[in-house]
C-alpha cells in the first residue's frame, strides 16, 4: 500500500503557508511509517486548484495518475489506472461506470472538486479533519493530525471519545480516530471537497454481483465466488514487490482455503507459520497442510516486539499502529507482522464476509441483535461513558433503515468487524510487509453480498468452493473438534461426500521444531504475560495514567483490579473468576487497560 494526504486550502493562501504545511507533514509524519516505506515521498501539485496531494510511497509503484483535466490515486499499486480508465466521471450523486476490485482508499478528482472513498471492507479507510486554513483527507489519520499541528507532535490532540470506544469495544464504533478533530467517514460513504468545503456525501455504490441461477439450490453463487476469490489473489500477487509470502497457518477454514488459491498459482517463496506448541491440534493441522503442499511450515512462539520488554512492546504496538489500539488486545505485545523479509507479503485468511460471520443460525430476531451488541461491548467504563459507548453502536445499527435484524447482523460483520475492527492491524502489518488479504476485497465482497443468507452462515458456499479450490484439504481434520456449520449435526447426504469421517476425526500429532519457546525467560517482566490477571492489576496500581483510569472505569472493575492485585497466586485469581469466559475477558479488559495507559503516556508519539 501507500499513503496518501491530500492537503486542500479552504480560501486563498500564500504558497509559502501551503509549502511549510506540506514541508512540516513530510518531515513529522515520515518517521512513523516503519522499515518498509524507503522511498522518497512525492508531492504532487496543480492536480486540483490549489490542492496538494502528498504520497509516501512503499515500492516503486506509481499510485496517482493523470488524464487531460482529471487525475487519481489509490493505495493499492495500479488502481489510479483503472479508475481513470474505468470509472468514467464523478458526479452527484457519485458514479462508478465499472467497478474497480480491490481493497484500497481512492482519491480522485479534477480542477474543481475532489472524492475520497474506500472499498468494503474498508482495511485502508478514509479519514478527514479541517482547520481554519485547510481540509484534510488521507488513509492514515495520524498524518492528519500532525499536518493540523504543523508537525509539532506536543501540539498534537488526542481524543478522549476515542480513548472510551477503544476501552469498551477495542476500536472506535463512531468514527472518531485517536486524535481530536480527525474522523473516519461512515459506512459506504465518501467525502467531496469543493470551494474549499469539505462534505460528507454517499459512496460509490457498486453493482450488485450477478448470480446465474442454477438447478442445484446449493450453487447459486459458487462458480462466482470461487471466480472473485481468484482475481482477489492474482492482484494481490501481482503487486508483492517481495516475492516472498509469509502464510499464517491455523488449518482452519480460512487459512485452509488461502493455503488452496496460493497453492494453484505455484507460489515457490511460501512459507508457513503457525503460533503454539507441540500439543496443539492448531500445529497437527497446520503441519499435516503444509506436508501435503510441499510448502516450508515453522511452528513458532510469538515474539514480543521489543524483544526485552512486555510494556515496551505494548506502547511499540501503538507506535506501529500509529495510535490505533490493536482490536485483539492480547496481542498488543506480540510482534504482529515479525516478517522474515522487510517487504513480504502477509497472508492471512482475515474474516471471510462469505462465511456469515456472526449469523450462526437462520432465523435472526432483535433479541439476537441484543445480546450480540451486549456480547461485543465490555461495558468496563463508568455507567454515564458505557451508555456514551452503546448509544454509537445503536447508532450505526439505526443509520440503516428497512433492514432486518439479519442483514444489520452481516452488515456488521461486513462493515464493522471486517473493516474498523482491523484497522489497527492492517497498519501495523503495512509498517513491515505487504498486506495479502484476498478475502477482505471489493469484489469478493459484492459476491458475499448476492450470495443467499443461508448459503453464507450455513458455510455451504465457502464448503463448496474448497471443493473446487483445493478438493483433498477437506479430508484433513478441523483442530478442536472444527466444522462447518451444515455438518454441525453430522454429516449431509447430499454435500458432506466421502470425507466426511476423515475431517472429523481428531488431529495425529506430527514431529515438529517450536522456535523461540525460550524467548521470555530474560524477560524482566514476563510475568505480565506468564501471569497476566495478578501481575497486569499491579501494573495498572503503579502506572503513571492510574488516576485517570480509575476516573472513567467502571467501579466494579475499579474494585476487581485491586483483588486480582492482592492475591498471592495467579491460580488464586483463576479460581476467583470460576469460569474459562470470565477469565478471558477479564485478561481482555486488562490489557485494554495498560493500552490505556501506554496510550495516555503519549510516548508512542515519539518515533
């Protein structure tokens, strides 16, 4: 990928005030981007009147192109081209002649106005802020916040509106970024700036997929969605600079299938990688996949990204994430990417939007939404922030009117959990490697939406179309007892075929070598990972940002810290909190927590 800031004078301004902005963002913001990003930015200018457009390039791709009095750009290698050529003219409402696939923010315009959108799901979203002086569009708000500060990092505000959403859900649910003043468009929408005015307009709406019908109930869909997925990786591979791919290996459905589409394309450099030990049915699995492709497979522990500090490795993990809290908080400290070559592609079957996500049954009614929106909020703040919290989330639910509580249920999944959700790991991914997602794309995702309800949350199409992709991955076993969803009950007579017993049957262990299971042991404070609920609660007690937290935390979990802090075992504390749910949320929220403080400490802002 790429950044783009596209910087927009809101009157007239004298061009040495626009040139020292523009000098200040190359100059603060450029520290930031991670070992990947060794190219020279380019600056662009007289694309719009008066605008400036500044890309920091991570390969020598060309990204912003220019046809007669229009121009364009996009994250991804190769789309500025095909928006120009495909797309036609941008209007009111705003018009895509041909779709362009993909997952990428596009900038595009002419001499009066300029767009700014991005794909569903939205790995790379469009953010904005004004000022007095200008209007500000890029893919990374950091590089916002910084312009608007004139490239003076104490200058810098940070949002507590965002401290809060991050808290209770682990990303921002309203669309407001880390930093005050800066925020990410809604769902489906794109911004138009014209006369200096920035305006928050719909996006391009996408036609739908066209699905051929079929006699077999089972297919509509299949050959199509097998046909997006293919495209979806060939663009990926067309634009890795390193030919070198690094795939992260569950042997679930997801990777499984990815491992199949990476396969048939005769991918020489791939290299497997699966976290955990020996006894996991995760590393039989992963091993038995890889055996069977020929492909090298490490089984490894993760490393902590500052290799001799776990609460280093947190604040490093915002660094990285340029003040985006990672959704999945226990794996704050852990080297995301930790790729073996500066520039790989990062493969990972990330949230597949043809899979259902949360829809686990046919029939969706509004106490199923409840408890889905009860069970993705950890309601951790003071009752007044808690209610604040929910209020965004019933919020986004009710910006979609006419839907049923099923299609709010997938929209969130597709909107939400695929797209703000990783927003923080597609960033810090994009510091070290080149993103590899072909399941988060634009036109696997106009499939997903044409496809039945029953037909995504049932599994049924994704089962079939491992069918097609890669036939004998479905006579390896699933890790824990893993099925899919039309089998949960046993086998279908008429889909479930012969291997049926074989993908059911429980893991065989395989020989295998851990890498780095020493890793912790000069680790000063491991215990904050070996024993995470007592030694977490004493670090946040100690930690500088305590009294602020203990400010905006729900007493409850206020008075729950303390306990956890008091006891003399971890197992103490494991046996206080009784069940293996409560457990993992608790080591959630805690985490979240020293988020909080590594976050208030503002020292992720020095690079």
């Amino acid at each position: 990928m790429t950044v783009l800031l596209n910087i927009v004078p809101r009157g007239k301004v004298g061009k040495a005030g626009l040139q020292g902005v523009c000098a200040a963002a190359v100059e603060s913001y450029t520290p930031f981007l991670g070992p990947r990003y060794g190219q020279e930015p380019v600056v662009h200018r007289g694309l719009s009147a008066g605008a400036v457009l500044i890309e920091w390039p991570a390969t020598a791709a060309r990204h912003t192109r220019r046809k007669v009095t229009r121009w364009a750009s996009a994250t991804f290698p190769g789309v500025g081209d095909e928006l120009l050529r495909s797309s036609g003219f941008f209007g009111h409402p705003m018009e895509m002649r041909t779709p362009v696939g993909g997952s990428y923010v596009a900038l595009a315009g002419n001499r009066q106005e300029i767009f700014a959108w991005n794909t569903v799901p939205a790995l790379e979203a469009v953010h904005y802020g004004e000022d007095a002086d200008y209007v500000y569009v890029s893919n990374r708000p950091l590089a916002i916040a910084l312009a608007m500060a004139r490239g003076d990092v104490d200058a810098v505000e940070t949002s507590d509106d965002y401290l809060a959403e991050a808290l209770n859900f682990g990303f921002s649910m309203s669309g407001q970024t880390p930093f005050a003043g800066v925020r990410t468009i809604p769902t489906r929408s794109a911004v138009r700036i014209s006369g200096g005015r920035l305006e928050v307009v719909d996006g391009p709406a996408r036609p739908p997929a066209t699905i051929v019908p079929t006699e077999d109930p089972f297919q509509p869909g299949v050959a199509e969605l097998e046909a997006a997925l293919n495209s979806s990786t060939d663009r990926l591979l067309a634009a890795l600079p390193e030919k070198t791919i690094q795939l992260r290996l569950s042997g679930g459905k997801d990777s499984r299938l990815l491992l199949g589409l990476l396969r048939n394309r005769g991918v020489k450099d791939l290299h497997a990688v699966t976290q955990g030990s020996e006894s996991s049915e995760e590393v039989m699995v992963a091993a038995q996949l890889a055996e069977m492709t020929g492909i090298r497979h490490s089984v490894v522990r993760p490393a902590m990204s500052v290799p001799g500090s776990v609460i280093d490795s947190f604040t490093q993990s915002l660094r990285d994430g340029q003040g985006f809290f990672l959704s999945e908080a226990l794996g704050a400290p852990y080297a995301f990417a930790d790729p073996f070559v500066i520039g790989e592609g990062y493969a990972s079957g990330q949230w597949p939007t043809f899979k259902g996500l949360y829809q686990r049954k046919k029939s969706i009614v509004q106490a199923d939404l409840d408890h889905e929106w009860a069970a993705h909020n950890a309601q951790i703040l003071t009752p007044e922030l808690n209610e604040s919290t929910a209020q965004t989330l019933r919020d986004w639910a009710e910006s979609m009117p006419g839907s049923t509580p099923a299609e709010i249920l997938y929209a969130y999944g597709r909107d939400v959990r695929a797209s703000r959700y990783m927003q923080a790991s597609t960033v810090v991914v994009d510091a070290y490697s080149q993103v590899f997602f072909p399941f988060a794309d634009s036109e696997v995702t106009a499939v997903s939406d044409a496809l039945t309800p029953y037909l995504r949350f049932s599994h049924i199409a994704m089962f079939l179309v491992m069918r097609r992709v890669w036939n004998e991955s479905l006579a390896v076993p699933f890790a824990r007892g893993g099925r899919f969803r039309f089998e949960r009950d046993g086998p279908s007579e008429k889909l479930s075929g012969p291997d049926f017993d074989q993908r059911t049957a429980t893991p065989e262990p395989r020989p295998v070598t851990v890498l780095g299971a020493d890793r912790m042991a000069e680790v000063p404070d491991r215990s904050l990972v070996e024993e995470p609920l007592t030694a977490s609660s004493r670090f946040l007690l100690e930690c500088a940002a305590w009294p602020r937290l203990e400010q905006i935390l729900n007493p409850s979990f206020v008075a729950l810290i303390r306990r956890l802090a008091a006891m003399e075992t971890e197992h103490e504390a494991l046996m206080t909190l009784r069940t293996a749910k409560g457990r993992v949320h608790t080591r959630v929220n805690l985490a979240r927590a020293i988020l909080a403080d590594r976050w208030l400490s503002r020292e992720w802002l020095r690079p």
